[in-house]
C-alpha cells in the first residue's frame, strides 16, 4: 500500500520493520515526528519513550543494543552534541543488535539556535553516516541502517535536513520482520571501557572504516546517474533533489547514500567520465574537502554558500546562469515574526518581568519568543539548561545586580539539563533566582510529555517529579509558587523573592492554553466595548496577535482570542468585556 | 509536467491540513507528489507556507520564486508577501481577512491598504472568498482550512467525490460533517 508520509514518519516505518525493539529520544525540530509516529504500532511492538535529555536517550539505546535488541535514538543537530559523549564511545565498544542513530540537521535555522553540520561528528566519531533524499529512501536506509550496524559492529548514524524530515513523498508500506533479541555473551573487553580496552578497540574502529568505505564503492545507495557529461553533480540527500529539479538530465549525478565513509575510487572514476564537477553540499564542505584531498579538482563552496539553504533556483542559477522570472508589489510588507500564541502564560510572565526591569538570562523553548517585541525580555540564549547556570556565573561576577536578575526555563528544558544548574547555584552558593514556567508540557517541539507532566509518551500516566521537593533536596529553600495569567500578583511576588538573600525557585504555573483539555475549560473570547474604548492602547501593550488597533481603538479578534483575560486588567476604563 | 500550489497563512490557522488533504487527493489520484512543511517555532503564529508540488515524477519539495501554478493563502497580507512565488499566468485565491502581523500591533509599521486591489493590479488573476463566513456557516471558525481548499478543488479537473473520501478518511468521526459543509460552501462559491 502507498501512502503519502513524511520523512520523520516513514523513518518511523522503516524502525517497525526492521523490528526495532526500542527507541528513546527527546524531542526537538525536526527529528520529533519519528518518535511520536512510532509510538503508534503499539509498546508491546516497539516501546517507545521520551527521555529526559538526549544522553539519557543514547544511553538507553546503547543499553539496549548490547542487551540484544535492535535500538533507536532520534535528535536534533544540537540534541548530539548532549549525546557526544556516549556516542565517541559507543563507536568503540559497537553493538549486539543494530543500533541505529538519527539525526536531524536545520539548515536555515527554521527552529534551531545555530546551523552546525552534523556530518563532522559521523567523521570525528568514525561512524558509518547514510543520507536518504525523500521519504522511501528514509525508509529503506533505516532498514539498512540496522543490517550495516550488525554487519560491521557499529552504530549507524541516519543523517536527516529539515526538507527531508519535513516533506512529505509516497512510502510503499511494508510488514514487519520480527527480529528475536540476540544472545547476551558477556565480553567486557569489548563492552567495558576502560584504557586497557578501549586501546585494542580503537585498532577495531579503524579496520572498520576501511571495511566500510570498501562496502561503500559498491552500495546500492551510491549511485551513478549519466547524463550529459558536460557537468558532473556529486550530491547527497536534498541536495541531489534540487540539482535534478535545476539541471535534469543536463548534468551526470554521482548521488551518495553514504556519506561517510566515502567511496573513493567510485568519486574518481566518475570525475573521470565529467568536464566540469560539482560537489553540491549545504552547510560545510565535507564532502569538498575529502574530494579535493585527493587531488580531483571541483567546484564547491567558492560558488555558493556555508550558509543557510540550497535550492533548485541557486543552483539553476549559478550552474546554468538561468533564473525565473516573479512579480513583486512596490509596497511594504511588514514582517510577520513568530509570537506566542493569544492565551499564552508565558506573556504574563514576561509582562510582569518587564514590570521590574530585570535581566533575563533566557533558555530554550516557546519562551524564547519573550525575546521579540514588545516583550523583549530575554537578554542570551544559548543553549538547553544555560539559563540556570549562565546566571549562576553572572550572579558571581556581578553580586550587586543578583537582586535585578533571573533565568527563565520551561519545565521540559528544566528535566533537560536545568537541575545541575539548580544544583550548583545552589552548592557554589548563589543568590539566583530561577523561574521554571511550569505550562505542563513541551511546547516548541509541539506537545510532547515530559518527566513533570504525569503522563508517558502515549498517554498513560506514570510518576512526575515534584519540583518544589527537588528543589528542596539540591539545597534550595525557597520555593514559591505563581499564576502567570495574574500579572500584578506574579510581579510583586517576584520583586518580593528578589530581595531575598538566598537562591530560589520560582514556579509560574499554568497549563499551556493549547492543550486540547484547557482549551475545552476556557471561556468566551473576550470584546473591547467601543463606547468605553478610550484609545490609550494599554491592553496593546502585552503584545497579543489577537488585540489589534485601528480607527483610534482597540479590538479582540474572536477568532484568535482564547479568552484568557490576561488584557482585561490592563484596561483602566472597563472596556474589555467577557470571561463568561 | 510538475505543477506547484503554494499553501501561506498565519501560523494556527490550520495551512497543514489544507495541505495534507490535497497532497493525499493528488495521490488517490496516482500523481507523483511531495509536500514541504515548516514546522517548530516558525508556526508560531508568525507567516508560514506549505509547498505542494506533483505531477509524473518530482523532485524538489520546495517552491521557489516564479514557480507557483496556484497560491492559496489564508490570509491578505500573506498573499501579497508570497507573489513573488507565482508563475506568471498563475492564480492566487484568497481569504478576505486580516491579521495584523505583531509590527503592526506595536505600531513600527502599517497594514498596507487595499492589497489585494494592489496584487490585481499586477496583473495577476485573484479569486477572492470570505472563508471565515463559510466556515462559520459550515459551524466552526475552525473549518477556514477546508472552506479554501474547496475553492481550490473548484480549480482542478479533479472529481469532486475524490476530495470528499480523502475528509472522511482523514479528519476524526465527529468533524466529518462540518468539514464536509465547509469544502461544499467552497467548492461551489
């Protein structure tokens, strides 16, 4: 049967039949779909489960994988370098059963803080990395992924960019080959690392790249495509995809499955048969480099980007000189950033924060939306849990603003990589004061549970850390709870903690407004009466999608409104009208 | 011979089921077919778009400027923003509402006036429809996403029936109804 599936999703497929026994992640965009689509086929099949970070996930997966069952881990580019250290290691000790890593890349940044390639860390960990160009092939190569991980005693890295993750293409929809969990022989020479092993492995890790790159010279999934030999396109994953859309059979394409360890001898003999070759590649000249390395001249990176995306008119364009033509208005289109959505707690909280005018050392999630105007409350953002310890280290260099400063984490970033922040704030003796915005779920990545929310990955409910009594137990004495949906009440409990002596954590609780259950118990879009609309634009000020402006007053658009009321107090002359 | 609908809105106002029934339609329909979608922060209610492209065999999901056979947008802002991506002899159908982007909430800039007089004015050919009326005649504000794909249905040599069994075999039991009353109001507007 053919059915229309996203990357992410026949992935997800390709673990179901290749009789995966395990997968653990954490979510993050765009690797997030593949866990949640094969949670679907049921934990008895396949059991599935979000992790507390993405560590914990490989870990789990090794784990799993040297007990004797085939076992999965998906991340985002920036989820790997969480999981570096497990990985530099798992490439020592290989497997028992498969063991398959994805990993997504987001050239273009559409939902991510940096642009890194994660092809360096196939090369710097010594893994085998295959890249699929559409839906099937991210099928097919999960599949193969298990067969290479057991055949060369390895882990195998599944490369994915957000175009593939994200772009839907027909799947030819398979059974499930059901694979019995391997014999566990304990092997602690292979399994144990410690100097004395990991010494003889490391002689291992190398055999296997040239066994792998041997294997690569003749895969199905490196493939050559002659055309016209005029222009010769080496090109992996989306990339292949836009250079048949530009070029079609105007160019030869050597179109790589694998890209690493690389085919050498099957790269050269293609560069032989082409006038003038191309190694088209978004992000960093991998591939280029390796080629160049062995004296084969092409044309890469000095003719397009390190930056951002590729695509057919970029290649079109400089490849062929061709560009289509498009019409434009001769008028200003203001921008439409992203924001945080009508109803959302996290504006009552970065309204009362900006109410004190305090430093914001920010993290990861929806909130980081508290960045933009008109809230413009966020001053860095790194990375998962930095929020914690970054104020922990200003807290140190700068005591005499401690009283003026804060952290913001979402509950599922605070699981993530803020407790060890919390607890060395709390060792190391820092007055910081750290605000979990407690809204229930994970919600950037789009809903998933976490290990504060109650709930499992499928629904079912299982234990929630109590984030008032862990807070205690690293040595944190202060704990207050607050709405953030009552702006005043949040603000001068805040301003009242800030003047403590003590670190503390701060819990603005409310539901995020998007979760089907809360959204059922909220009331009626709220109204702006126009007789008592005086203009003054107050309510404008907590910058909701759903309040615009216009003819000297102000009005709430019902379709947007979610009736969180979170305006109505903003008003000094009665005019917002609802909550009913 | 690929052709290409481009899929623009504001994030929330449900582009990605308008965009998955239609790919899934093409499909039934044994086309070759490939959809984009942004996901992740972007959809927060900030401008996003959804490629849709088939025909015999596709290559690229992505749609570029010039290459749009048909823009369906959600939203009037979001159809003048996106025109560069039409084709020339290309079609851009419309929702008549308006959302003010959050530069113009905090006033650093203005809704331009009368956009799509402007976009017409370009020569381009505009099928304007109020879908939000559809949708609230069809019973939920909810159901823009399927009033619009109607009237996009209304410009395919595709079989109307063939658009109403991918609703029923892809929206839950209880909004099949209103779903299917939606696509109608627009298919027939």
């Amino acid at each position: 049967m053919k059915k229309l599936m996203l990357g992410n999703e026949a992935v997800a497929q390709g673990l179901y039949e290749a009789g995966v026994r395990l997968v653990s992640s954490y979510p993050g965009t765009p690797s997030t779909e593949i866990t949640e689509n094969a949670v679907k086929y049921g934990e008895d099949v396949i059991w599935c489960e979000w992790a507390p970070n993405e560590k914990v996930a490989m870990e789990t997966a090794i784990g799993a994988s040297i007990a004797g069952g085939r076992a999965f881990c998906a991340q985002k580019h920036v989820g790997l370098n969480v999981a570096a250290d497990p990985l530099f290691t798992v490439a020592y000790t290989g497997v028992n059963a498969g063991l398959v890593i994805a990993v997504a890349d987001d050239p273009g940044m559409f939902s991510s803080q940096n642009e890194q390639d994660s092809r360096h860390y196939a090369r710097a960990a010594k893994v085998l990395m295959l890249e699929p160009s559409d839906s099937t092939e991210c099928k097919e190569f999960t599949k193969l992924a298990f067969d290479l991980s057991e055949q060369f005693d390895t882990p195998v890295f599944l490369r994915l960019t957000t175009r593939i993750a994200h772009s839907s293409s027909s799947v030819e929809v398979g059974e499930r080959e059901e694979v019995p969990v391997k014999e566990y022989v304990k092997n602690n020479q292979k399994y144990a690392m410690l100097p004395a092993n990991a010494i003889r492995r490391h002689v291992v890790v190398e055999d296997r790249q040239v066994a792998e790159a041997e294997w690569a010279e003749t895969a199905w999934v490196n493939k050559t495509e002659y055309n016209d030999t005029k222009i010769g396109v080496i090109a992996a994953g989306i990339t292949y995809q836009y250079a048949k859309e530009a070029l079609g059979d105007k160019a030869s394409y050597l179109k790589l499955g694998c890209v690493n360890p690389l085919p050498l001898n099957l790269i050269k003999e293609f560069a032989s048969k082409v006038d003038t070759l191309y190694v088209l590649e978004q992000l960093d000249p991998v591939l280029e480099e390796q080629v160049r390395a062995m004296g084969i001249d092409c044309i890469g990176k000095e003719a397009f980007d390190l930056k951002g995306e590729y695509s057919q008119s970029m290649i079109a364009k400089v490849i062929l000189g061709e560009e289509k033509e498009s019409i434009a208005l001769d008028i200003d289109i203001p921008g439409r950033p992203p924001a945080l959505c009508p109803g959302c707690p996290h504006r009552g909280l970065f309204s009362a924060l900006k109410q004190l005018n305090v430093f914001v050392s920010g993290d990861i999630g929806c909130y980081t939306l508290g960045a933009l105007p008109p809230l413009g409350m966020i001053d860095t953002c790194v990375c998962m849990g930095a929020s914690v310890s970054a104020l922990h280290g200003r807290n140190k260099v700068r005591p005499e603003e401690a009283k003026k400063s804060v952290a913001v984490i979402g509950d599922s970033t605070f699981v993530h990589s803020g407790i060890t922040g919390l607890v060395n704030a709390a060792y190391n003796q820092s007055n910081s004061k750290v605000i979990v915005l407690d809204n229930s779920i994970t919600g950037m990545t789009g809903h998933q549970q976490n290990p504060t929310t109650g709930k499992r990955i499928n629904g079912d409910p299982t234990t929630a850390i109590d984030l008032e009594a862990l807070a205690h137990a690293v040595g944190i004495e202060r704990v207050i709870v607050v709405d953030p949906y009552d702006i005043a009440a949040t603000r001068d409990a805040i301003a009242a903690e800030l003047e403590v002596e003590a670190p503390s954590l701060i819990i603005a609780r409310r539901p995020c407004v998007l979760l089907k259950e809360v959204r059922a118990k909220m009331p009626k879009p709220f109204e702006v009466a126009i007789d008592k609309c005086v203009g003054c634009k107050a309510c404008m000020k907590i910058g909701c999608p759903a309040i615009s402006f216009a003819d000297r007053k102000s009005s709430i658009d019902f379709t947007q409104c979610t009736g969180c009321g979170m305006c109505q107090p903003l008003c000094k002359f009665d005019a917002i009208k609802g909550g009913n | 011979m690929t052709r290409s609908i481009l899929i623009v809105g504001v994030g929330g106002q449900g582009t990605l089921l308008a965009s998955r029934l239609l790919g899934r339609t093409l499909l039934a329909k044994d086309y070759d077919v490939k959809i984009s979608e942004v996901h992740g922060m972007s959809q927060r209610g900030g401008s996003v778009v959804t490629y849709v492209r088939y025909g015999d065999n596709v290559a690229s999901p992505i749609v570029e400027k010039g290459e749009a056979d048909i823009i369906l947008s959600f939203e009037e802002l979001e159809a003048a923003r996106w025109l560069p991506y039409l084709k020339k002899g290309g079609k851009i159908v419309v929702n008549t509402q308006k959302m003010d982007p959050m530069p113009v909430i905090i006033g650093a800039a203005e809704y331009p006036k009368d956009v799509l007089k402007q976009v017409e004015a370009a020569g381009v050919e505009v099928q304007a429809v109020d879908a939000l009326r559809m949708a609230l005649e069809a019973g939920s504000p909810k159901a823009v996403n399927v009033a619009l794909l109607g009237v996009v249905a209304q410009n395919t040599d595709i079989e109307k029936d063939v658009w109403e069994e991918t609703i029923r075999t892809t929206v839950p039991e209880k909004f099949i109804d209103l779903n299917l009353k939606a696509f109608g109001l627009g298919y027939n507007a």
